[in-house]
C-alpha cells in the first residue's frame, strides 16, 4: 500500500497516542492537543474549543467521545457527533474512590472508567448536561499502572492491574465480572519490569483465538 499524509501532529513527537471515530471523523489525542481529522471535508485541524481538556486516551460511544482529563478524576463528553466540540459542564468525576482515573475502555456498552487503584462502570443515562453515570454496584477493586495498559476484543475488556496489594496481574472483565487470567509466571515477569508506568497493552484476534499482548519499552520485552 502507499502511505498518505494527512496532516502533521504539532504539540507532541515522541509516544503513542490515543484515536477514535464516530464514522464521521477521527480524533487523535497527543496528552495535550487533540486533532480531528474530518472524512468528508478532508482536513485534518487542531482542537481549538477552549473546553478541550488534556488527554492521551479517546473513546466512542452512542455518538459521544469519552475522554479522561490528565490528573485528575475527570470524564469528559464532546458533542455529538462532533469532536471538534466540547461543552465546560459536560464532565462527571469518578467518585466511588479518590485515585486518578488513568484509563478508558467501552465495551458491549459499557464504559469502565478504570483508576490508579479501583474501575467503575458507567453507561449512557440519556441525560442532556452530561449524560454517563456509574452503575451502583458496579464497582472493581483494580486499577493500573499505566494509561496505555488496558484494551478491548472479543467483548472482554483486559488490563494490567494495580491495586492496594500489588500490581503485575492481568484482568479480564467479562459481563462485569472480574478474573485474573494471568498465570503466576507471567504476573511474576511483568513484576519484575519495576516500573510498569510505561507498560502499554492491546488485544488482537487470529484464527478465532483472542490475543493479548503486554510490552514492557523500559525493559524491551514483549508477552503474548
């Protein structure tokens, strides 16, 4: 295939970064910028809506994009079907525990707004200010380490785990339920990575088998 360039990510140059699409545009989100891509016009153009808040992850549901506000507890809503805008009061906070929230998964409709130590689920009330909420007792006792260590296949939601206990475990959440489905050996090597702040995973099928794969940029190891 041939590469097109479609425009050129200005506020950042080094790490990955975060995309989502609604099928009418793409937004790309840096940690500090975000920038939409637009199917139809063909441009590719900084956010510029003053509301826009920092992140490095996106999400799309129900014609909505999710994003979690850096350092803080924050969830914030664009309008629909537009990612280039964003409302000053279409925002809630994860409320059920005090950590940060780090990361963002949707999925069979649910969204898990995963924190440093604990997740809630949210879904879509339908409520016009901001209108996702958590789910009373919908709650997990694990959070991560990294904002790029969690992903979505097969209608699971995985991520690598932290809690009050320890970190290393890998979680899958099936119906809202939580299990570890790392094995001891494989908790134990993803331990002994340290710093697991850089840790990054995604999920990919093949031949009908669902795939995990946790990468490790400060030890230069991958697991599968």
């Amino acid at each position: 295939g041939v590469a097109t360039e479609l425009g050129v990510i200005t506020t950042s140059t080094t790490g990955p970064v975060g995309m989502a699409t609604n099928g009418l545009d793409l937004v790309v989100v840096d940690g500090t910028s975000g920038f939409v891509w637009d199917f139809a016009a063909g441009t590719f153009a900084r956010i510029v809506d003053p509301d826009f808040p920092p992140c490095s992850i996106i999400r799309h549901i129900d014609g909505y994009y999710l994003v979690p506000k850096k350092g803080t507890g924050q969830i914030w809503r664009s309008d629909f079907n537009d990612g280039s805008s964003w409302g000053g009061l279409a925002f809630s906070t994860a409320g059920a525990n005090p950590d940060l929230v780090v990361g963002l998964e949707v999925s069979n409709r649910d969204v898990y707004v995963i924190g440093e130590q604990t997740t809630e689920i949210w879904v879509n009330s339908g409520a016009a200010t901001f209108n996702f909420i958590s789910i009373q007792g919908a709650f997990i006792e694990k959070g991560m380490p990294s904002t790029f260590a969690s992903g979505e296949g097969n209608n699971a939601v995985f991520w690598v785990a932290r809690d009050r206990d320890g970190q290393g475990q890998v979680v899958q959440v099936v119906g809202r339920l939580p299990t570890v489905v790392s094995t001891p050996a494989i908790t134990r090597q993803i331990q002994s990575w340290g710093d697991l702040s850089d840790i990054q995973l995604f999920v990919y099928e093949q031949v009908g088998h669902t795939h995990v794969v946790i990468t490790s940029p400060g030890s230069d190891e991958t697991l599968v």
